[in-house]
C-alpha cells in the first residue's frame, strides 16, 4: 500500500415514508417513498462522507453537522460533500476511490447506479471509475425488506494529494 494511505467506513439508515423527495447520492430518484430526515436525508452521502471523514481521522458528520442545529434543517447533503471535501484538502488529501452498498426494497437502484456514480465523483472529486454503488433488497426480512428503511455503507480510500508543479 502506498505510505499515507488510509480506509474509512461509514454505515447510515433512514426511515423511508411517503410523499418525500425520494434523494440519494446526491440525486432525485422518482419513488412512491423517500427518507425522513433531519437534512434531505441522503443516507448515501452521510455514508460516503462519514468513510471519507473517518479515513481522514476527522470527527463524523453529526458532529460537524448536528440534527439539532436548525442550520442542519431540510439542508442538501451535497453541501455536507463541499464541507468534507474542503476539510480534506485542508489536510493535504484527496479521496482515491469509493466503494457503497444501498440496501432498500424500493426503489430499484440499478437503472439509476451510472447517474449516482457520476454525481458522487463530482462530488468527491474522484474519477467516475474509481466510485462503485451496489443495490441490494433487504430479502423481505426487516424493516428494509419491508420498504420502510433504508441502510448505506460506504468505505472510502483518502491518500496525499499528488505534488502540483
Ligand atoms: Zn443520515
């Protein structure tokens, strides 16, 4: 493994509920249900910022960003990204590769996995090929299988930015 590079892992759940904005990997996906949360409620890009947070040995998003800080209210997850990202470079890393599992019954990710992939690249400034998303059901078995939840996890690869000339 090259010196200064590290692996993080982030794992989040949301409630899924009718009539919200179904957003995830910094996407809208068309979805009878969306995720309850206090931000748009991406649990996607909390997973992936709290992998690429914890690779950095920075504190986690909801100590950056507490659910009790109205600031943090119906807030687009994508500006967790631009927050993490710009604490990253503060540091002299960059984000190498993402790799994410979503397990949800609903809605099918696999029509929307090259739109998430391209949107989370841009979001961690990381080439399209070296960002994976997997789709999963929850095999009927919980409360993900029954479509009232879903779970991402996320391990994130940060190294040092490459010298600039
Ligand atoms: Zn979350």
């Amino acid at each position: 493994v090259t010196p200064g590079v590290r692996v993080g892992i982030g794992i989040d759940v949301h409630r899924l509920v009718p009539g919200r904005p179904c957003r995830l990997g910094g996407i809208t996906i068309p979805s009878p249900v969306g995720p309850l949360g206090h931000s748009d409620g991406d649990a996607l890009l909390h997973a992936l910022c709290d992998a690429v947070l914890g690779a950095a040995g920075l504190d986690d998003l909801g100590s950056l960003f507490p659910n009790h800080e109205a600031a943090n209210k119906d807030r687009p997850s994508t500006e967790f990204c631009v927050e993490v990202i710009a604490r990253l470079r503060s540091r002299g890393l960059v984000v190498l590769s993402l790799d994410a599992v979503v397990e949800t019954e609903r809605p099918v990710l696999l029509p929307h996995r090259a739109a998430l992939r391209a949107r989370i690249a841009e979001l961690f400034e990381v080439a399209p090929d070296a960002v994976n998303v997997k789709g999963k059901s929850g095999e009927g078995l919980d409360a993900i299988g029954r479509g009232e939840a879903l779970r991402a996890t996320a391990v994130a690869l940060v190294g040092p930015r490459p010298e600039t000339v």
